[in-house]
C-alpha cells in the first residue's frame, strides 16, 4: 500500500497537481486499491485530523497577522528598527532585517513578513543604491524568521503531531530566531561595507524613545501572546484569539489605519490562507495513517539504524533528509507525514522532542528558500521586476548563513532549550 502511496503521489505531484489535492487523491488510491480498508477510513482521517481545539490556534493567528499588518504595525515596527540601527553601515539591510523579526513575533508566517516588510522597504533599499537582488534575496532569507520566533503556525503543527506543548515550543524558538537575525545582519554588514552601502538617518535617544512610543502597541502584543501562554492565563488556541481582539482594538481605535470596510477582505484572505493549510493538514493525515499502518516507522528505523550509531550521527541524517524533503514539501505537509516516522528513532537515542521540533523547524525554513518549492522565493519576486534566477543565486550565500546557524541549533541544545530552564 505504502509503494502505491508514493508512486500516485509523485505522479500527481509531476502533473502539477496542487500538493494537497495530490496527497489526498495518492491516499485515496493506495486504500481503494492496494489494501483492503474500507473506503469510509480515507473520510474518517480527514476529520480525525482536524478534529482539535488546538488546531483553532491557526486560523486565529493567520488573522490576527492579517489585522497588524493592514492596521499600520509594519510601518511602525520599520521605524522603530530604523531608530535603533542609525547609520550604521549597511543600515537599510539590517533594520529590513530586525523590522522582519519584530514582525515574525506577530505574524507567524514566513511569506506574510517577507511582503509585509519587503514591500516598504525594497523600494527603499533600492533607491539608496542597494543591488536589487540582493535585496530581494535578503528579504526571502529574513522572512522565514517568520516560522522560527514565536508565534509560529508550524510550531502549532508540530506540537500537535508530536503531542508537545506549544507553549515550550514557543519558549524554545526565540533564541534560535535571534540568532538568525544576528547573523544575517552580520553577513549584511560586512556585504554592505564591500559594496558601499551607506547607512540610514542618525539616530538619537529621544528618536528612538519616540518611535518606541507610538509602536509599544504592536510590540507588546508577542509579550502578552507568551506571557498568557506560559503564565497559564490562556492555551495557545485561545491566545490567537486575543491577539485577533487586541490587534483590532490597537488598529481601530489607536492606529486608527483600519476600516470597517476592510474587514471584509481580511477575513477573506485568513479562510483562503487557513483553507491551504488546514487542507494540507487533513490530507497529510490520511497519509501519516497509511504509513504507521504499514509500519513504515519501524522500517526507516532499520535502515537507518545501522548508521546512527548515536545521537549527534541521527541528528546528522535526519538533517540531511529533511533539507532534501523541504525542497518539494510544503512546511506543514512535511511535518506531519515526516514526524511520526521519526519519533520512535528520536525516542531510541532520548533526544528531547522540543529541541528536535526547533530543528526541524529551521530545516523547513530553509526549504522556503530552495528550489523547485521555496516559497518564499516565488512571494519576494513579487517585490521586484527580477528573474527567479538571479534570486535564487543571491539567496545562495544568505542560505550558507542560515545553515551554519541549523548546525549551531542542531548541536548545542542550550541555544533551543536555555530559556526553559
């Protein structure tokens, strides 16, 4: 069943077949006809998949992102980056840099940062001199921030498939967020000191003070998001809600750059987005049961087996597996076919399913960047008349950084697990 599986799936997939449509109809044909389960289970294991109070947690981030970024916050949160990074060299590079991470602890989405940020400030980078692709290809890099600081989507995916708490998986995503950031505003730097690219306005106390103070709203919000969570004042799946709530009072009644007439189309654009995912979600789910019927876990677990002779050599290949797997899966999709064939080898060497969920989270946040998939690729070329080529050549060296990081994250668990104690 597990043979025909795969094979429909691939044919699908190489017909162009949309990722969730073809795993589904894959599933689908390996039960009716390669095994003896009754149709009906194909129905049964969408629903069971969807079938959580926490994967409400979804949509209401999706939405939440979706109201700060139409009520003004990625205007603010570009001021205040400006404000703290001056004129230092290379300046435009890095606040593009650390106004995505502000935007990441609000959106949960790496493709919502890299528009949301990227449309404001690639015009202005390329005005002041700065090579197009390169910084196109920055903004793709620094919005898949947007899956590893919390709040994420994929970390809600992840917990649930892996039964972890989110609220630790939270916890555990924000130093390794940071660390990417800091090492892409290191490599900008030193790119922008080679090439010339001067820095922004100087700044000063009293600027940064009052950019702080008209953003404090939009900053806040991530605070309350993991403060409610960890302090246990809310779940998760609640918390979306009341980042949607607070995203709508701070945009109406204090920003005031939202409408009512906006609503419409926001709501719109959050079923669209919630649809994709949670459909990926539903049919991956069906496939995630074929394959633990056919014990195919147990069977990745003999071959893999003779070759992971401990901890860091497993580490190692499922590394290497997951950066060829995000280059044609789809984040979520990956996670839940991926992760249950993996829990009994990580349970074999006791590798702790947090740090794990971290790791696997960067190894997908790569795949956003590597072709024929990368998402994120295909939403930066929106923010400029460039070639899908050239992006993916000036994402290669912003791509080295980011690995050197998953390296980093993979072998020293204290950077993923420091803030949980």
């Amino acid at each position: 069943m597990s043979a025909t599986l795969f094979v429909s799936m691939l044919t699908l997939l190489a017909l162009n077949v949309p990722l969730a449509i073809g795993i589904a109809f894959a599933s689908i044909i390996a039960i009716l006809f390669a095994s003896d389960v009754p149709s009906f289970v194909a129905v049964q294991r969408i629903f069971t998949g969807l079938d959580s109070f926490t994967i409400m947690a979804i949509p209401f981030f999706v939405l939440a992102g979706k109201i700060m970024e139409k009520g003004g916050i990625s205007q603010r949160l570009i001021g205040l980056a400006a404000s703290i990074v001056g004129s230092t060299t290379g300046g435009l590079a890095i606040i593009a840099i650390l106004a995505s991470m502000f935007f990441a602890a609000i959106s949960g989405s790496a493709p919502a940062t890299v528009i949301a940020i990227g449309s404001i400030m690639v015009p202005a980078m390329v005005k002041a001199g700065y090579e197009k692709g390169f910084s196109i290809a920055l903004m793709a890099t620094a919005g898949t921030i947007g899956v590893i600081i919390p709040p994420s989507i994929p970390f809600i995916t992840y917990g649930i498939t892996a039964n972890v708490s989110i609220g630790d998986l939270f916890i555990a995503g924000v130093i390794p967020g940071i660390l990417i950031g800091i090492s892409l505003m290191i490599y900008s730097y030193f790119y922008s000191k080679k090439h010339g690219y001067r820095g922004g306005e100087k700044t000063s106390f009293s600027k940064f003070f009052n950019q702080l103070r008209v953003s404090i709203l939009g900053v806040l919000m991530p605070v309350i998001i993991l403060g409610g969570i960890y302090g246990g004042i809310f779940t998760p799946t609640e918390s979306g809600a009341i980042a949607c709530v607070y995203g709508l009072i701070v945009s109406f009644f204090f920003y005031k750059e939202l409408k009512l007439s906006d609503l419409k189309g926001l709501f719109v654009e959050t079923g669209y987005i919630s649809a994709m995912i949670l459909l990926i979600m539903a049919a991956a789910n069906i496939m995630s049961w074929i394959l633990t019927a056919e014990q195919v876990p147990n069977k990745v677990a003999e071959i893999v087996g003779p070759y992971a002779t401990d901890g860091i050599m497993l580490l190692i290949i499922i590394n290497i597996i997951l950066l060829i797997l995000g280059t044609f899966l789809e984040l979520n999709a990956a996670i839940i076919i991926v992760v249950p064939i993996l829990l009994p080898l990580l349970a074999q060497f006791d590798i702790n399913l947090v740090h794990f969920g971290v790791i696997m989270i960067v190894n997908m946040a790569i795949g956003l960047l590597t072709p024929p998939l990368g998402v994120n690729l295909f939403v930066a070329k929106t923010l400029g008349d460039i070639s899908f080529n050239t992006i993916v050549r000036r994402v290669v060296p912003l791509l080295v950084v980011v690995l050197i990081d998953l390296i980093l994250i993979t072998f020293i668990p204290k950077i993923s697990m420091f803030l949980l104690g």
